[in-house]
C-alpha cells in the first residue's frame, strides 16, 4: 500500500483509540452488532482499483467530492479527501439519524392520536347507542300518550252525548212541569164543581125533608139517606 494509505490507517486508529465517535456509541447503544461480526471482503489486494471506482460513484451519487480521479495523474489516494468525505458521510448519517428519530417521534404522536380518536370514537358509539335507547324510549311514551289522548277523547265524546241526553230529558220534563199545572187546575175546578153539586143538593134535600117531616131534625134525615 503506498504510504497516504498507512497515514488514513494511523490515523484513524489513532482516533477511535482517543475517544469513541457518537455514531459508534449510538451503534452500539440501539443497533448492537452480533458478536461475531466479520468485516465484510469487498476491497482486497486484487480489486482496490475497482473498488475506488465503485466508491466514487457512490460518493458522487450523494452529492460528494469524489476521493480519487484518474486525471490526476497520481495512483495515490490523499488524506485530506478521503477524512473530509468520511465526515460528511458521518453527518449525514447523523442527520438521517435525527430524521429518524423524529419520524419515531411523530409516529408515536400519530399512535396516540390513534388512541385518542378510537376512545372517541368509542365513547361516541355508547352515546349514540345511549340516544337511540332515549328515543326508543320517547316514541313509546309518546304512543302511549296518543292512546290516553285517543281514549280520553271518546270518553268526552261519550260524555258529552251522555249529557245532550239528559238535557234533552230535562227540556222535556220541564215542558212536562209546565202544563201539569193547567190540568191540576182542571181537576181541582171539576172537583169544586162536585162540591157545589154535592152540597146543593144536600141542602135541598134537608129543606125538603124539613118540609116533609118537621119532627125529624137535619142529622136524622142524613142517617135516613145514608
């Protein structure tokens, strides 16, 4: 390897000896690595032109400075590029990271929002389901208030008929009370009328007899037509 090569190696053993990077600390906090995990082989002692190629393009498919150009003239790879490009490839991790985060973040809000809304919606059921019991409730009462209204309303009816009948009977009653007197009046006239008779004839019959019979006196004559 040339000797750029060893100081990138220096370089960085020399950094995560210091201090651990966050991203390692994050690795290793929520995406932990299996123990046994083996460094992947795509770069070897064979292929390292194709791989500085392969890397190129996809550096410059995320928007960074390539690390390598064959028209530099020089087949060996400088420091300065290669840590500026492992930076901004670790910030961007970072960044995409927080995206996540934030996306967790809002996932979670969206899940609460969820519940929220399904409890909602569930207390609206009970309330509706609680209204259509009310109303079921109202429409009978209301049936039975129309039957009583119903009912009462031929009773008046019944009533009211009831009661032309007896005035009606009244009216004819009183007529009734109206000429009783007139006829009373004709059986007490008549009745006089007897009387007169009666008794002038039971005068003329104790003058009669008087005259007949003066020894007899008037009580005598009356056992005597008795």
């Amino acid at each position: 390897m040339p000797e750029s090569s060893l100081e990138v190696k220096d370089i960085r053993s020399s950094s995560v000896e210091c201090r651990p990077s966050p991203l390692r600390q994050f690795s290793q906090s929520s995406l932990p690595l299996h123990r046994n995990y083996m460094l992947s082989d795509f770069c070897t002692e064979h292929n390292v032109q194709e791989c500085l190629s392969h890397i190129n393009q996809e550096v410059s498919s995320l928007g960074l400075p390539p690390l390598w150009t064959e028209a530099s003239g020089s087949s060996e790879m400088k420091v300065v590029p290669v840590l500026n490009c492992m930076y901004d490839l670790i910030q961007l991790h970072h960044r995409g990271l927080r995206t996540l985060e934030n996306m967790e973040v809002e996932q979670l809000k969206t899940s609460s929002n969820v519940d929220f809304l399904q409890l909602s919606s569930t207390h609206l059921k009970e309330q509706l389901e609680l209204s259509k019991r009310e109303n079921t409730g109202l429409l009978e009462r209301e049936r039975q208030l129309q039957l009583k209204v119903k009912t009462l309303q031929n009773s008046l009816k019944t009533e009211k008929e009831e009661l032309e009948q007896l005035v009606c009977k009244q009216q004819q009653e009183a007529e009734g009370m109206n000429q009783l007197p007139g006829e009373r009046g004709h059986v007490q006239l008549f009745g006089k009328v007897i009387h007169l008779s009666i008794d002038g004839g039971l005068k003329m019959f104790l003058t009669a007899g008087q005259v007949l019979h003066p020894q007899v006196d008037g009580t005598q004559l009356l056992l005597m037509l008795v």
